[in-house]
C-alpha cells in the first residue's frame, strides 16, 4: 500500500538524509510535528532497516514529548489521520498504534523515564529535546537501540544553549549524525504575515529563538546588547587600538572534521576617545596561524593602531614568528603588546572591561556591521559556559591598552601598579 505525504523542501531534506542520528533545530510552525509524524509511519512500517537488520513485532517505535499528555495533544490526531490506511488498531489511553504488519507506535512522556524501559526500539523521536533531561536520551533510550542499530531523531525549538544546543554542536560533523536548522520561514505554507506580525509583538531574543531556531538566549542581564550605541559614523576624535584573542587549535587541525567546533579567534579593533569606544571592526574565524598574522597586520595596515595587544601565552609565542616575517613582506610594523588576565578569572575581566561602558553608552557600533550579530548573541549568551566569548575577550583587553582620560574618571585604577613616584614626598618632585 502506497501512502502519500505532502513534505516541504526541507522537510524532504531531512526526510531523505541517510544519517543514523539527525538534529533538527526549527522555528514555530516549520512543520515539525508532520515531520514526526511521517518519520515515525515509516519507521514502524519497515520490515528491515537500513542495516539490515529484520525488525519484528517486539521492536517498537517511540514517539517522547516532554509529558505524556503533551505528546497526545501534539502527535496522535496528526499520526491517526496520515496512517489511517495502515492503522489495525489503537489503544487510546496508553497511545499504542498497531499497524497492519504487527508493529506498534507508542506515544510516551519524559518525565516518566520509567515508562521508556523494557522495551526494545528500532526507531525514537524525541521532540522538544530542550525541554527534557539529558538522561532520558543517554542513559535509557540510546541504549535500547545499541543491538539493531537503531536510529534517532531529535527536533525542537531552542531554548538557549543547553543540552539541546550541546548535542547539536558536538555532532554537526559526525559522518554518523545529521543536524539541521531551519527558520519558520522555511515552511512555504506559513504566512509571512504572520511571522512579520509576531515579529513586531515579541522581544527580538524571543523572536529569534522561537522563529528563527536560534541558539542565543533571551538573557543579556550581564552585558545587555541593547545598551550598544548604534550610529551611523565614527567619532572624528579619537586614536585605533587593537586587542587579539588567539584560538587555541594547531596548524593541522585545520583540516579536521572537529575544526570548526574550536573558539574563534578574535581581532578587536577600536577608536578610544572622550566618547567612549568605537567598535570599528571584530574580525573573528578559526585561521591557522600563517592567516592570523596576515589579518592582523593588514588590519594594522588599514587602522594604524597605537597598540596592538596580543594575549600573553603560548599561543602569542607562536604567533609571532609569523608576524615578523609578515612584517618584512608589507614593511609594516605596529607596536606589539602583551595583555593578559592579570590575575582575573576571565569572566571577571570581560565584565570590568565592558559593562560599565555598556551601561554609561559608551560602547559604540555602526548600525550595519558585520560583526554586530555575533557581538549581540555573544552578549546575550554571557556567561554561559556553553556559549562562545571569543568577540568579548578580545573587546574586553582593549581596556589593557587604551586609557582615554575619560576612562581614568570613571574607573578607580588605584589598585594597579604605577610606574610614577615621587623623588620628594614633600613637594611632590
């Protein structure tokens, strides 16, 4: 028997991808409950998997939600209605689908994890996996499908970057796992009206997580984006600085499938003056070390910083052979610093550094930058340790090495070593 379903664009990409394991982040309305619905008929409807392994009627297939009663409300009418030609029967108050070739669809709740045991499956979709303890998946289910290798898949809407977040980043490159993100507007049956429409009555964090499948979270209390100052040029006063925070990755990690999972480096580039700053460029990716000095000294180049300020360590040491023989080649020579924590916890030093500029508008940005985005998302995160600083570590060491009289004001440096002192303490000289 042939059954039809009217899958989207997106929906078939993921629909048709081989992987075992498949992650899919997306936007309300994107259409994922029919997705699971489909994947779940056509997983129980299989007499052998993809790996050749013959799935009788003791393999079943399970649909979790974050509660029992959610899942009900969320998938049973949907799957009723697409498997109504190959539905033998149901058991409404359990949410057991039998179909015509023996096998069951049984729809359960996380937050009974006990009632996902003993049972051997052949196929799980876990749907708002954000909204569940990452037990239920690693320590439950993942292992009940170990002997037929068995597969999964994983679909919600972001909540931040929780364990949701982390399992998407830490298999985005396994040959074994699949992972998707898609915005609402990828679903070609959803009025755009209505998405302009819930865009002008949500806060933006809100709406970017849930109609945008963005990881960001809606937080910001620490270093609050909102408080940036967009404008439309750069102050006329002022002198450039620029900070550098180096990735920590090898030359031949470059090319490894784990590559792109690494911190970013970050070049800061800032004009300091009575105003405050002016963030004029963050560029930020993950270079070896060759393409870092090169970026660094053609921004050198560009801005003529009075400093550049690169972080104290291993990673500086094998920076600069490389900039010094990049220097010969451009005949270009800043004046090249170290900076360091000083002694800080690094979260302590990046809210030093920024939130007190934040809060006084004195952190300014040109409203069409491209680093603006990652800059605010980064701000938002902050201090999530599963979200990435990389953008704020190195705006925060331009602290390091532009001191504006302005800054001398606000903040109280009396704790820092002076080289000053008086020949006489009575006069002064």
């Amino acid at each position: 028997m042939d059954l039809e379903f009217n899958l989207h664009e997106a929906q078939m990409e993921i629909m048709t991808d081989p992987a075992r394991f498949k992650v899919v982040a997306a936007g309300r309305r994107f259409g994922k409950s029919y997705l699971s619905a489909v994947t779940l008929l056509i997983e129980a409807l299989k007499e052998e998997n993809d790996y050749g392994y013959h799935l009788g009627t003791d393999r079943v297939v399970y649909y979790v939600a974050p509660t029992f009663n959610q899942a009900k409300d969320i998938l049973w009418k949907v799957l009723k209605v697409l498997g109504k030609d190959v539905i033998e029967s149901t058991v409404e108050n359990v949410g057991i689908m039998r179909l015509i070739n023996g096998r069951e669809i049984h729809i359960k709740g996380s937050d009974r994890p006990d009632t996902l045991r003993g049972v051997g499956l052949s196929y799980v979709v876990l749907d708002e996996y954000a909204s569940m303890k990452p037990m239920v998946w690693e320590e439950i289910l993942r292992p009940t499908l170990a002997d037929v290798k068995g597969g999964a898949l994983f679909i919600g809407t972001p909540a931040g970057k929780n364990h949701f977040y982390k399992l998407f980043q830490d298999h985005k490159d396994d040959e074994n796992w699949a992972c998707f993100m898609y915005k609402s507007v990828d679903n070609p049956f959803i009025d755009e009206d209505e998405i302009k429409e819930a865009k002008r009555s949500m806060g933006s964090a809100t709406f970017k997580q849930e109609f945008e499948a963005s990881f960001s979270t809606a937080g910001g209390n620490v270093l609050n984006p909102k408080h940036l100052v967009l404008v439309d040029r750069e102050p006329d006063e002022g002198s450039w600085y620029m900070t550098v925070d180096p990735a920590g990755f090898s030359e031949a990690d470059a090319s490894s499938s784990k590559y792109s999972q690494r911190d970013e480096t970050a070049i800061a580039i800032v004009k300091a003056s009575a105003e405050g700053w002016y963030v004029g460029d963050i560029l930020h990716g993950r270079w070896n070390t060759r393409e870092t000095a090169l970026r660094i000294l053609r921004a050198a180049q560009r801005y003529k910083p009075v400093l550049v300020g690169i972080e104290k360590g291993s990673l500086k040491n094998a920076l600069m052979p490389y900039l010094q023989d990049t220097m010969r080649r451009l005949n270009t020579y800043p004046r090249i610093v170290e900076v360091s924590h000083g002694g800080q916890k690094k979260i302590e030093r990046i809210v030093w550094a920024l939130q007190g500029r934040l809060e006084n508008e004195r952190l300014l940005v040109k409203h069409d930058a491209e680093f603006l985005e990652a800059l605010q998302d980064q701000m938002s995160d902050f201090p999530n340790p599963m979200a990435h600083d990389d953008l704020l570590d190195a705006l925060a060491y331009i602290d390091q090495v532009a001191h504006t009289q302005y800054d001398l004001g606000m903040y109280d440096r009396s704790d820092e070593e002076t080289s000053w002192a008086p020949l006489d303490i009575t006069s002064g000289y």
